[in-house]
C-alpha cells in the first residue's frame, strides 16, 4: 500500500532545506537539496512510524500476570449478648 504525505519545505539562509510532514509533525529533518531533503524525510516518516509502531505494542500486549495472596486476618466475632447497665 502507498502511502502519500504532505512535506512542508522552508529553504534555509545556508540554502538548506528544512522539511516537516503535515500528517506526522515529529518527522523533521533537512537536506542539501530537495532530492536529498526528500530521501531524508523518507528516511524520518519510517522512523516515526516504526516507533509509533513498537510504541502502540508495547502499550496494548497484554501484561503479564501474576497470583497475589492477600493473607486475611478473620476478626473473631464475640456472640456472647452484651450487657449494657442504664441508670434511671
């Protein structure tokens, strides 16, 4: 499947150019010219979207899990009737 992507181009003072993809704004990077600036930006969208790969993994595999014991101390309940005095 291919995929299309917008590249913002700003052509540096050093007559570099400066390149940001709109879709995916982590991916910035810059070239000496616009066919090296558009190899460069192939280079950094697959970076981005590799690591928003492993990421989107990482965060949805699904833990491992382990037994808990939870050590419970019953409370001895005293049935004997309680006696209450009332003064009158």
């Amino acid at each position: 499947m291919i995929m299309v992507y917008t590249i913002a181009v700003t052509p540096l003072e050093d007559g570099w150019f400066m390149g940001q993809c709109e879709q995916i704004p982590e991916a910035i990077t810059q070239g000496k010219d616009m066919d090296d600036l558009m190899f460069m930006m192939k280079d950094a969208i697959e970076l981005c979207l590799e690591y928003k790969r492993d990421e989107y993994r990482r965060l949805n595999s699904p833990t491992t899990i382990m037994p808990l014991t939870l050590k419970h101390e019953k409370k001895r309940i005293d049935k004997t009737p309680q006696r209450k005095r009332v003064y009158a």
